[in-house]
C-alpha cells in the first residue's frame, strides 16, 4: 500500500489497551476505544512521555506524567491549552490495519 499507508497488523491484535506499534523511526500507538481504532502519537508532544501509559477514559488520555489531555475524537485536540497530539487515519481492509502517517 503507498500514498502515506502503512500496514502496522490485522484488527485482531488491538483491543482497548494502548498498543505501541514501531514503524521505522515513528513510534505509533493503536487503541480501540468504544468501539473505533485510533492510531497517534507513541509519544507525547511533552518531553515525549511514552503515550502506552496514558490512562484512557471514553476517548481522551490523559499523560500519567503531567496530567496533559487529548481527545482523540476531536483529532487529538488538546483539552487544555497545549500543543496538539498526533492522530493519524486508519483504515481496515480485509481484517488488516493500514496507518496513513
Ligand atoms: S510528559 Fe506527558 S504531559 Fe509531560
């Protein structure tokens, strides 16, 4: 797949725990909250905290570190006054799960 996809698994292997998937340098996090796949940053805009251990209420995390909070929904827009998170498309096609970064 080309135009910026990339295949990181089947749906299957994400669940509502944030999954770090490593693609060359980028470092993607997939979860499935209530009900859709989301894939963002593996790391937070703030000193790059590790995103996996974000805790996840509805479709906002929210960083263990300094409290910072995205909602994916909304495209990763920052609930309080921050830089925004990364969040990319994703798309499944016959059972698999393709990124577009
Ligand atoms: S490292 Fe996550 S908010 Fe500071």
């Amino acid at each position: 797949m080309s135009n910026g996809w990339m295949r990181i698994g089947v749906d299957s292997e994400f669940g509502e725990k944030i999954k770090l998937v490593e693609i060359g340098k980028n470092k993607i996090a997939v979860a499935r909250l209530q009900g859709e796949l989301f894939a963002f940053s593996g790391l937070w805009p703030h000193v790059s905290g590790p995103m996996h251990r974000a805790e996840v209420e509805g479709t906002v995390v929210t960083c263990p570190f300094h409290a910072w909070r995205f909602d994916l929904k909304q495209g990763g827009r920052e609930i309080h006054d921050y830089r925004p998170l990364s969040v990319y498309e994703v798309k499944v096609e016959e059972g698999e799960v393709h990124v577009k970064l």
